[in-house]
C-alpha cells in the first residue's frame, strides 16, 4: 500500500517539477524583455516557482526514497535506480545553481537598465541539462518493461 502510494506521488511531483519548468527560460526572456517598471511586478512570480520547483524536486526525491524502501531496499533494486537516485540528486544540485544564477539576475534586472542576456542562457542551459538528466531517468526507470 506505501509502496504504491510513495510511487504514485513521485510520479505526480516529477510530472509537476517538469511541467513547471518547461516555460522557465521563456518567463526569463520576457523579463528581459520587459520594460523596468513591469520587470519589478514580474520577479515575485518567477521567484515563486523557482520555490515550486524546488519543492517538487525534493518531493520527487523524497517519494522516489520511500517507494525504494516500501520495495525492499536498495539490495532489492538493480543498479538503473541507484544511478537514477544519483542523477536526481545531481538535479537538485543544478537546480540550485539555477536558482542562485536566477537570483543574481533579478537584482540585475532591479538596479539598472541595460541587463544581459547570458544569464537567460545561463539558465536556459541549466534547464535544458535537467530536463536531458530528467528524460534519461525516466528511460533508466522503464528500460525494463521494454527490454524483455
């Protein structure tokens, strides 16, 4: 019963943290875009869901923990999980230099004017190795109901 439980909530918040983070560096370029005043009105949002994905990418982490234990343990589960496991953490750990590169550039884009673009493609390019380390879970996770 916690097994598929735990298994049912990891899903649901890896689906979440994906979904959520797809329209990331579209939201930055459009800060960039945006005039000042509209830019100060625009951060609190962003900011809330770089929380959201956080939160998300912790629960997912969390969840996928649980159900791992509820499944009999690491000694019951083949190398894919343990590399899955490692490759989420290394999501977390990108995720929050996400964050702190996110965070540099809304102070950037409070105090002047002209701001840069290489943030945005900082960013876009942390998203974009996340979702590459997500798709490859995700294959990591189904590999064996494919390959019988």
């Amino acid at each position: 019963m916690l097994y598929n439980i735990s298994l049912t909530l990891h899903l649901i918040t890896a689906a979440a943290w994906f979904g959520l983070s797809l329209p990331l560096a579209a939201r930055f370029r459009y800060l960039l875009e945006a005039e000042p005043p509209c830019r100060v009105d625009y951060i609190p949002g962003l900011k809330r869901t770089l929380t959201q994905l956080h939160l998300f990418l912790g629960l997912t982490l969390l969840f996928g923990l649980i159900t791992l234990f509820a499944g009999g343990g690491f000694a019951a589960y083949g190398p894919r999980y343990h590399t899955a496991i490692f490759l989420l953490l290394i999501m977390w750990g990108l995720q929050f230099l996400l964050s702190r590169q996110a965070h540099t550039y809304f102070t950037r884009v409070i105090d002047s004017e002209q701001v840069s673009a290489l943030p945005v493609k900082q960013i876009a390019m942390f998203n974009g190795i996340n979702h590459l380390l997500w798709l490859f879970i995700l294959v990591l996770m189904l590999w064996h109901r494919f390959h019988t």
